[in-house]
C-alpha cells in the first residue's frame, strides 16, 4: 500500500467523522487541546495521534480508536483502503493482482458516499445476478471515483483475492489493447496470444484463463454496451462493474437494475469544498454555500473549483479571493475552472492531454448527439433547472422537436426523467446548454405556450402549482426581451394563484410590469385587468387607501371598453375594499349593481361572488337573518358551479355568523370544511383565516388550549405571506385568550402589537375589536381611566352601521361608568347595548342583559 492510499485512509476515517459532528478543524484542535496543524497532519496521514489522545479522538468523535489505528496497521501492511469493515475475523488477504492501469485512489475520501459503498460492496461479493452491476450518472457526479474507490477498498481486495482487473473506455477506446493487456497479467503465454486473430477468440481465451478465480473486473466509461459485454469476461466467481454516463447502457447491462449515483446534498457539497479550500470556506461561508447550490452537488464540479480556490488561497490576499467567489458566480467561468491530469489519472472521454472542466466532460457527450437533439437540449435550457420540473407537452413545444428527439437526450442522460411525462436539467448542464443557445426563438415559444398554458386552467391550482416555476420563468423572460402582448396575458392570468399562495412581492413585481406594458402599448383592456389585481395585491397586505385607487382607476378603464366581467369583478373588489373602511352604504351600492350585472350576464361565479360580499356586509352590520340568505344562495351556486375557492369564503362566512350568534357547534362544522378545502387548494390565506375562525369558536366554548393551536399555526402562515389583516386579528384573539386565563403581562403585547397593525392598515372594524379588547383587559386590571379612553375611542371609530360595535362600545363605557359610581348613565348605556344586541342576535347579547338586570336589581335593593 503507498503513502497516497494511507493518508487518502485516514482521512477517509478522521475527516469524515469530524464532518459528522459539523466542526472544523480549528473546532477539534481546541476539544482534543493540540494545535490545528496537528489536526491537519493526523488528517493527510503525515503523523499518528499518540495511544492517549487516540482514546480521547474516539470519545469526542465517537470512533472505535483500537478498531481505527489496528486497521491502520493492516493498512500499512498491504491491504487496500477505503472502508474498513472486514469480511471477517482473520487477518484479510491481499488480491494477488491489481491491474497497473488502475487509477490511483483519489487524494480526499467520497463525502456522501457511505450507502453506495455499503450497497457496492455487498452487492459485488454477493455473486449470482448481483454480480453484473452498473453504475450511471451525470457527467462528473463521480461515477469513475467510486468505482477506483471500490477497487482499492479493503473488503474488495480481500473478497476477489484472484486479482482486480481495469479497462478505462471513453468515446474511441481500443479494446484489443486491454484484452492483450489482461491476457499478459493473466499469465496467457505468448505463442498462445499471438494466435488470436479478433476480440472474440481474445474474450474466449481470457475467459477461459480466469476460470474458477474470484476476481473483480472494472470497465469505467462504456459508451457502447458492446465494448461493455465484449470485456465481460469473467467466470462464475468473478463480479463485473460497469461505468456509464448513459442510463440506457446500464439498465441493459444490469440484470436487475442499475445504481443511478446522485449528486451530494447542500451539506455534504459544504463539506467537500471545505475539506479542499477550508480557508475560503470558514472565510466566506455564505458565498461558498451560494457556489454549491450553483454547480448542484456535483462532485467534479466542487473538486475543480474547490482545487482552484485553495490556489487562490494559497498565493492570494482576501480580496482576490472575493474576487475570484465572485468571477465564479458567472455559469461560464465555472464551466471553464480546468485542470491537467496526470497521464494515469486521465479522463478516458478526453483526448489527448485535453484539461479536464464541467465543459470538455459534458461537450464531450454533447458532440456525440445530431444536430436536432443538440439544438432541443440548447432550447430546454429556457426552462428553469432542478429542482424544477417541465412537462412532455412544454418541451415539445420550446424545442418545436419530436418525442423521439426527446428521448435522445433521456439516454444520454443529459435530460432527466422526474415522474411522469415531466422532465428535468440539472443546473450545469442548464448552464452549459444556455450559454450556447444563440438565438430567442426557444425564448418565445415559451411565452406563447405558457400564456396559452395559464388561460386554458387559470382556476385549477394544483396544476398551476406544478408548473409556477416555469410560469415565473416565462413572465421574467417576457419582460426582459419586451414581450409585451404574453406579459399582460400571463400576469393578468396568473395573479389569483400568486395571491391566493400569499406571495405578494411577486405578484406585485409582475402586475408591476405588465402595468408598465398596457400603458406603453395604451391597452385599456389590459389595463383594466391588471389594476383589478394590482387592488387585490395591495389590499391583501393592508394598503387600502392604494388598493381602492387602483380599483377606481380600473373600473374607469372596464367601463370605457364596455367590459361587464371585468365591472363585475372590480365592482366586487371595490365593494370589499369600502366596507372594510366604514362606509358599508357605499359598498352595498357596488354590489348591488355587481349583482345585477352579474345576474344579467348569467355569470354564476360572479353572482356567487357579489352575494358572498353582501353575506359579509350584513355579518358586520349584524343584521344575521339578511346575510342568511345571501349566503345560502352563494353557498349553493358555489357547490353547483365547484366554485372551491368560492365556497371556502363562503363558509368561512357561514362560520363567523353562526360563531357570534353563539352557535359555536355549528360554527366550528362551517369552519372546519372550510379550513379542509382552503389546504386542498393550498390557499394560505384562508387556511389562515379559518384557523382564526377556529381559534374564536374554540375560545368562546373555554377550550383555551386548542384555540391557541389554532391561532398560533394561522398567525405563522399569516406572517409567512405578510396578510396584515389576518396578523392584526390573530394577535388580537391571542391577547383575548392570555386576558381571560388572567395572563395580563402576555395579553398586553399581543394587543398592543394588533392595535398599532390594525391603525396602520386602517380597518375600523380591527381598530374597534382590538379597543374593546384592551378596554375589557383594562377593566381587570382596574385602570378604569384607561379603559374609558378605550371604549370613547371605539365609539368614535366604529363604523356607520356597525351596530355590534357601537354596542360593544356602549357596554365597556357602561362598565366604566358603574366603577365611578355613575350608576343612571351606566344603567342607560347597557339597557341601549343589550336592546341592540338581542335585536341583531348577536352572541354577547346575553352578557350584557344579564349584566344589566343585576345592575338593575342591586340598584333597587339599594333603594
């Protein structure tokens, strides 16, 4: 065994285990007490640790030290590297012959592969069917590294004890000069070798030579399942591995299937680069992480890279090193890192003395394809790469090309299969590819499809979730090459599904342009649309005073192009925006001509719409028996038309109404349906609202404990998609629940917070609840002056026609008053809010009649 495999062994052991507990060198320095540099040279075998902090290595990284330093021993002795796990009990056997032409053992241990080499291994000395296995991949991803790994692993070399055999093929391989150079190891004499005339007295011959030995022959790089089944000459003892960057090859060669080698996750690319280029990597964390996201984990990549950034390291000042982190955030530079190779250690695709990059590796297949696969992989890199996915029906029409192109590309690898009919890039191939696409035709016929794609299902999201990474792909691409026509299209499309998953910023981005667009292009229909959902995208978040400008501006612009879906829809916008702002006789009117509209259009999901507003409206004013019917007749035509998003609201209404009549059974039936179809649709915002709805109804039945589930999980996913209102609320209703367990120093808080939300977005009706809330936690606190200030201050808040309330407002004022001893304006203001709130049925009606009819009693005993 040479110097390289032993150090390559150790560090195999020591690197690894310390990577298992995330330190870095300096980290173990400073548990084991000795310096850093002794840390390193224990790593690349350039000295032993002594017996005694072997023992204390073994406790912090928790390795078995005896087991470690006596299989270093072996190693010293001969055995080959790698994992150290012997077969069994006695001292292992040295394979008597290990073909020259096999590579040296990579200088650093395979980060990531510890369950391939355990299947590796098990597999290859299992023998029978097992015994014919194959290994493929992506260029680069480490297919040829396991495979010398395996040769030189002790558990290898120790089971095939008859000898190790290796042919590197590549693209032109000469495949009579390894069979002569096996039949000269294999001891064939040279009368006998210079009478076969072809491969296959070659083959015949080797196989007969090998007989009964167990032996291991590697073919690395089959291009040409013949090439592969020409060199498998092995006998029944023998086990057969095979490299190939082609899945079909493999899936040929393998009786019962191939082993497909991924590429590294996040952390274990980390650890690779950081076990190349430690100083670049401590020193710039974040930006190494950024590099391995780039190149994808694939393993030649980060060795190329991390190789040239120890370079810089080595000669250079902190600066370069930015310098050169930030030139390798370029796809070209990357692509183009490069190193020699050592005769030996030579990629066998590669001609010549050729440097070895991510470009000479994938060019290299890449030149093998015809000109129509080359150019279909050049237009497929439009599409975003992993983890993204694109349909069958999406590449055909970007590579305006055939299946059977397609499927070129499959088998070469190159483009990858993910489930069904969807397909996929890694990101340096993408790279590659991109960079020698050379014009915007590919560009546009993605444009044209997807803003085909998203108006022919623009209401079914689960698909447009499948597809929103390409969708957003299309709609950068349509602004950045000024297509202007499918920018308008897909944003205007696109933009319920945007907001409906709460991404506010990029929908925003989005409309933004398309907005830009129509007014260059005076598109009035378009504009009209765009400002439909710029509204929507404005409101959500809170910003009402915007949102009702853009809806304003929109509704000019429908009626100017006599549009009555899009009045429809910007009448109900507007009706929603205003009543949350107070004025619920103007809202009404905007409704109640959407309607109309709606109902002379016969426009089903309109009129559902119109009557879901209005339903809410009423909720507010507390008038239960009119939103009752509007509701009802929502309801239905929601169910009739599968309207889910639509009925989800709608219920959620159905919810609140019953919850604050007290109803809280049949409120919770409402809501939970309502929270079932609202994570169907992954729509966030009214999983959100429902679980606020929830949480209130668990409230009032005194289930604190599950009402604080609810609203702690719906404040999380109101905070993710920055929904101001549904944060306000739920800060609101968990200041409630900590005020009634008596919790005063966490209610405060949660109120204060809503409150300052509440103001800042501008809902009365927030403003009014959260008051009142704050009032009542006053009260109990006995700050009577406080609480004062808060009930006045509802009262001059609350909303025109919001009668519950005004109401609310009169009984905390009422309270307020008894607590000064104003017993006659207290006895007046409770009988005016329990009259109003027995009349409107609402769920607090009986509290407060039930407060003044004691306040009423007491004051005639006192009498």
């Amino acid at each position: 065994m040479n110097k390289a495999d032993n150090n390559s062994y150790k560090t195999h052991l020591l690197v690894q285990a310390r990577l298992r507990r995330g330190w870095t060198r300096a980290d173990l320095a400073q548990e084991m007490g000795v310096a850093k540099k002794t840390i390193l040279r224990w790593e690349n075998g350039t000295t032993l640790p002594l017996p005694l902090l072997r023992i204390k290595l073994g406790e912090l990284l928790q390795i078995d030290p005896a087991e470690i330093w006596s299989v270093t021993t072996a190693v010293k002795e001969g055995v080959g590297s790698g994992q150290a796990l012997p077969l069994t009990s006695s001292a292992p056997a040295v394979a008597t012959l290990v073909d020259p032409s096999l590579p040296l053992l990579p200088m650093h241990f395979l980060i990531g592969r510890d369950q391939e080499m355990k299947h590796l291994q098990q597999r290859l000395c299992l023998g029978g069917s097992a015994a014919l296995t194959a290994l493929n991949g992506l260029p680069g991803v480490g297919k040829t590294a396991l495979a010398i790994t395996l040769a030189h692993d002790p558990i290898i070399r120790t089971h095939f004890k008859d000898g190790i055999l290796w042919a590197g093929l590549g693209l032109e391989p000469n495949i009579q000069s390894h069979l002569s150079r096996w039949g000269s190891l294999l001891g064939i004499s040279a009368s006998e070798m210079s009478s076969l005339s072809d491969v296959e007295s070659w083959a015949v011959a080797l196989h007969r030579t090998i007989g009964t030995r167990t032996m291991l022959l590697v073919i690395d790089d089959v291009w040409v399942l013949e090439n592969a089944l020409t060199l498998k000459v092995g006998g029944p003892a023998c086990s057969h591995l095979v490299t190939t960057r082609f899945p079909s090859i493999a899936a040929q060669i393998a009786t019962n299937g191939a082993t497909a080698i991924k590429e590294l996750d996040s952390e274990e690319s980390l650890g690779l680069l950081h076990l190349l280029a430690p100083q670049v990597v401590e020193q710039e964390t974040q930006r190494a992480r950024e590099l391995v996201e780039a190149v994808g984990g694939l393993p030649l990549a980060l060795t190329l890279i991390g190789n040239y950034l120890r370079g810089q390291a080595y000669t250079s000042t902190a600066r370069h090193i930015a310098a050169a982190l930030q030139r390798l955030r370029d796809a070209n530079e990357r692509l183009n890192v490069s190193e020699l190779q050592a005769p030996i250690e030579r990629h066998p695709s590669l001609p010549g003395d050729t440097p070895i990059s991510l470009q000479t590796v994938i060019a290299v297949t890449d030149q093998q394809l015809a000109p129509p696969a080359s150019q279909a992989l050049y237009a497929l890199s439009v599409f975003p790469p992993r983890p993204n996915t694109f349909s069958e029906e999406a590449a055909l029409a970007v590579t305006a090309s055939t299946i059977s192109v397609l499927d070129q590309l499959t088998d070469t690898g190159l483009l990858e299969i993910s489930g069904s009919d969807r397909y996929s890039l890694h990101q340096t191939i993408a790279d590659y590819a991109r960079l020698r696409l050379t014009d915007d035709s590919a560009y546009q016929r993605l444009n044209a499809y997807i803003s085909a794609f998203v108006e022919k299902q623009p209401k079914d999201y689960a698909i447009l979730e499948i597809e929103s990474g390409n969708i957003l792909a299309a709609l950068d691409i349509a602004h950045e090459q000024a297509n202007v026509i499918e920018l308008i299209r897909t944003a205007a499309t696109f933009a319920p599904f945007l907001l409906s998953r709460g991404l506010y910023q990029t929908a925003g981005t989005h409309l933004q342009r398309a907005y830009q667009a129509a007014m260059a292009l005076n598109d009035e229909h378009g504009l009209a649309s765009i400002l439909l959902y710029l509204g929507d995208m404005a409101w959500k978040p809170g910003d009402y005073e915007q949102a009702e400008k853009y809806l304003r501006e929109g509704l000019v612009y429908a009626r100017k192009v006599d549009d009555r879906e899009l009045i429809c829809a910007l009448l109900a916008s507007l009706g929603s925006i205003i009543w949350k702002s107070g004025d619920y006789k103007q809202a009404e009117a905007y409704l109640q001509e959407g309607l109309t509209l709606a109902r002379e259009l016969g426009d089903l999901e309109q009129t559902c719409e119109q009557l879901d507003i209005l339903g809410s409206i009423e909720i507010r004013r507390g008038n239960y028996s009119q939103a009752q019917v509007y509701l009802e007749e929502a309801l239905k035509l929601g169910r009739q038309i599968k309207a889910d998003e639509l009925v989800c609201t709608i219920l959620l209404n159905f919810g609140v109404m019953e919850s604050e009549q007290g109803k809280y059974a049949q409120s919770m039936i409402y809501l939970h349906e309502s929270l079932q179809i609202a994570r169907q649709l992954n729509h966030q915002e009214w999983i959100s609202g429902s679980l606020n709805n929830l949480g209130d109804a668990a409230s009032e039945q005194g289930d604190y404990e599950q009402a604080t589930l609810y609203f702690q999980e719906g404040l999380q996913i109101a905070r993710q998609i920055g929904h101001q209102e549904w944060i306000s609320f739920l800060l609101l209703n968990l200041g409630s629940i900590a005020r009634r367990q008596q919790n005063f120093r966490e209610a405060e808080p949660y109120l204060q917070e809503s409150l300052t939300m509440a103001y800042g977005i501008g809902i009365p009706q927030i403003i009014c609840h959260v008051l009142n809330e704050l009032g009542d936690l006053h009260l109990d606190q006995q700050n009577i002056e406080q609480a004062e200030q808060d009930f006045r201050t509802m009262l001059t808040t609350a909303p025109e026609g919001g009668q519950d309330l005004l109401a609310c407002a009169q009984y905390g004022l009422a309270r307020t008053l008894l607590a000064q001893g104003r017993e006659v304006e207290a006895l007046r203001l409770g009988a005016t809010s329990a009259a109003v709130l027995e009349t409107i049925g609402h769920r607090r009606g009986r509290e407060v009649r039930a407060w003044h009819s004691a306040l009423v009693a007491r004051t005639q005993s006192n009498l």
